[in-house]
C-alpha cells in the first residue's frame, strides 16, 4: 500500500495553463488531477493508453476526428479507446479541474516533448 499527500505529489506545468499533479503511477495505470486556466487548448492527439477524464469543476469539450464536439461539466465524464483522436479544450471562463486516468500508465513527458 502506498498513501500519497495531496500536498506532496509531484506537480507538473507541462504547458502554459495547464498544471498536472500526479496522484498514483503505476505499471497498470496512472491518474492525475488537473487544473487548466481559461482558454487552455491542446492538439488533436492520440495515446496507446485507455483514457477516463472527469470534470470536477468548470467546463471542457471534446472535440472528435471528425469535428463532432461534446460539451462536458461538473460530474460528467469521457471515455477515449487506444488510439482514439481527440481533442479537449476549455470551454469556460473559469478553471477547469478534473481528474485523467490512463491504463497502461502515462508520464507528462510525452505532453512536455510536443
């Protein structure tokens, strides 16, 4: 058994608005919690990983491969398969927090090289 101090994670900026706190990594899978400031936005990307993202605070969307955009808030959550492209952007005016698990596990690292 490990117990992690949300105080003591380790904390990650891997881009401008965009902090990353890691709560567990293992070999099977990994989840952090997340803050993203108004406006933050990522590439149409894709990851071997399974992804379960969930919003706790504010408001995200998805937008699909093909253009199809889903509005996401407080309590709800989105699945990603391996390999999926997606995109998730903020959509409010307020930060955005919310918690992503991986299976396998991911680091920041991939997010920091791109």
């Amino acid at each position: 058994m490990k117990i992690m101090s949300f105080q003591d994670v380790n904390t990650e900026e891997p881009k401008p608005g965009w902090t990353r706190l890691s709560l567990a990594h293992a070999k099977n899978f990994s989840i952090a919690y997340f803050y993203r400031s108004a406006g933050h936005t990522w590439p149409q990307h894709q990851h071997p990983s399974e992804k379960v993202t969930i919003i706790i605070q504010g408001k995200m969307k998805v937008v699909c491969s093909d253009g199809t955009e889903h509005a996401l808030g407080q309590g709800d959550s989105v699945y990603f398969a391996p390999n999926e492209m997606h995109r998730i952007e903020h959509a409010g005016t307020e930060q955005a927090v919310g918690i992503d698990i991986f299976s396998p596990a991911r680091s920041c690292d991939l997010w920091m090289n791109q």
